[in-house]
C-alpha cells in the first residue's frame, strides 16, 4: 500500500494529476468509526471521485495509472482501517470481560464476608458475655471489609473505592450494631476520593475501631455527644475521628485490642497516630503515604 502511494504521488507530480491524498483520511475514518464494510464502501466511493475528476481534467493514460495506483491505496487503507477497528472491539471486549469477572468477585467475597459474620453473631448468642461481645466485635470487622468491596468503583480500570460512601456506610453499620442509649449524632466529612482498595478497607478498619471506642467508652450513662469523622487526601492520606465525650484520663495511654489494631493498621499504609485531648473529648489523626 506505501508503494503504490509513494508512485502515485510520483506520477501525479510528474504528469499534474490531481491529488486523491484528502480523500484517504475519510476512508480511514469510515472504516475505523462506524461498520464492518463501510472502509470499502467509502474506498470505492473515493475512487469514483477520483476517475471523475481525472477524466474531467482529461489525462488520458496518466489518469488510468493514477486512478489505478489510488484505488490499490484506498483499497489498503479501508483494509488497514477494518483491522484496526477489529482490534480495537477485541479489545473493548476484553475490558468488558475484566470488569465483569472483577465485579463478579467482588460480589462473591462481600456474600462470603457477610455469611461468616452472621455465623459469628449466631455463636455470639450462645457464649458468655465477654465472648459475645469479643465475637460481635470480629463481626464488624468483617462487615467492614465486605463493604469495601460493596463500594468498589465501577469505573473500567479501577480497583479503588469511593471514600465518601464507603465511610459513611461503615459509621452508620457502626451505629446500627451497638445501638446507643443516650442521643449520639455523627458527623462524616469527605470529598469524592477514590482510593485503593487495599487501602481503602484499612482506612474503614480504623474508623470501625474509632468508632466503636467513641461509642464504648466516651458517652457513659446515656450521655449525649457528637462524633466528627473526616476524611481527606493531598500529598498523603488523613484520617481524623474526634468527639466530644469524656475522653482520655490525665497520663492513660490507649492500649486496648481496638488501638493496637489502629496503630498495625496505620503501620501498614505508612502512617503514623496521633492522640489530642479536647475539652471536652478526644481526637484521633492517621496520617499515612500509602504506596
């Protein structure tokens, strides 16, 4: 096809045939956009143009070897152009197909998740207190981690989750499981961030945990309070859950399961913890870089 073009445009600089050269980029575009055969079609319409507009110019033999050497070069573009079009369904196929399977594994994890936290709460019933709550808590656990995938982005390439929602939905199960007595509002606070999946269900880890410490500890005797989740990402990640409750005793340390698994988790995306006093409560920051 390259041969022909670079003869033809020899031949038509030599003998001052007119140029077909600006009907090609139209074949190629006719076969590459719409269906299968219009390449050839716009290909053979090209030509048409081409024998008319060199018989009117009247060329003689000249037009029939130009007009020749155009059409073998529509010819192979309209091909080119089918092939590439080809190419390019095959490979909208196979992204299709890809996040298909993703959103199908995705699904079939949360229903696993979901399945072996409810026989967790079902074993919880029948053991002791200190056991049923030590089993609720892993429950929760495990039901935030089937929300991560739950609020796995749609988008074509993506295996990351909407920060907004996820942390919502995670504060509101959170609340919804321990159910407190004295009127507690919460508070979310995050911009529309997509983040890595993986690190994703560990920032929705910590806030579990913070949560249900605040929850726990903070407003004891149906106590009224507020708790502030927000979340935000620039050069890092920041994550910062405070309330207004009674907060930490002067010289106490968090040492609890819920505050080593924070600072593991915070470990993990390379982050540090930090505690403030408030007057009143507590606030809780997780700054990190996660890679």
């Amino acid at each position: 096809m390259l041969g022909c073009a670079v003869l033809q445009m020899a031949l038509q600089m030599q003998t001052g045939s007119p140029g077909y050269f600006l009907l090609l980029p139209g074949v190629f575009l006719s076969g590459l956009v719409f269906d299968r055969g219009s390449g050839i079609f716009a290909a053979i319409i090209a030509v048409a143009i081409g024998a008319y507009v060199g018989y009117a110019s009247n060329n003689g033999m000249d037009y029939l070897a130009t007009n020749a050497l155009f059409a073998i070069t529509a010819a192979g573009t309209a091909a080119v152009a089918e092939f590439q079009r080809s190419e390019l369904g095959r490979v909208v196929l196979a992204d299709k197909t890809k996040a298909l399977l993703l959103q199908e594994m995705a699904h079939r994890t949360k229903n696993n998740l979901a399945i072996l936290g409810g026989m967790i709460r079902l074993e919880a019933r029948h053991g002791g207190s200190e056991v049923a709550a030590a089993l609720e808590a892993t429950a929760r656990r495990l039901q935030v981690m089937a929300e991560a995938y739950d609020h796995l982005s749609p988008k074509r390439d993506s295996n990351s989750v909407n920060m907004r929602f996820f942390l919502n939905n995670v504060v509101e199960k959170v609340f919804q499981s321990l159910a407190p007595p004295g009127p507690i509002a919460f508070q979310v606070v995050c911009e529309d961030i997509d983040l890595a999946s993986s690190h994703a269900l560990a920032i929705g880890m910590i806030t579990n945990e913070l949560v249900t410490n605040s929850l726990k500890y903070a407003f004891p005797a149906d106590r009224p309070g507020h708790i502030a989740v927000s979340f935000a990402s620039g050069s890092g990640i920041e994550l910062s859950v405070s309330d207004n409750g009674v907060g930490l005793p002067e010289g106490a340390e968090p040492g609890g399961l819920g505050s080593r698994i924070v600072q593991l988790l915070a470990q993990q995306l390379e982050g540090e913890t930090s505690y403030e006093r408030l007057d009143p409560g507590l606030n809780v920051r997780v700054r990190a870089n996660p890679r």
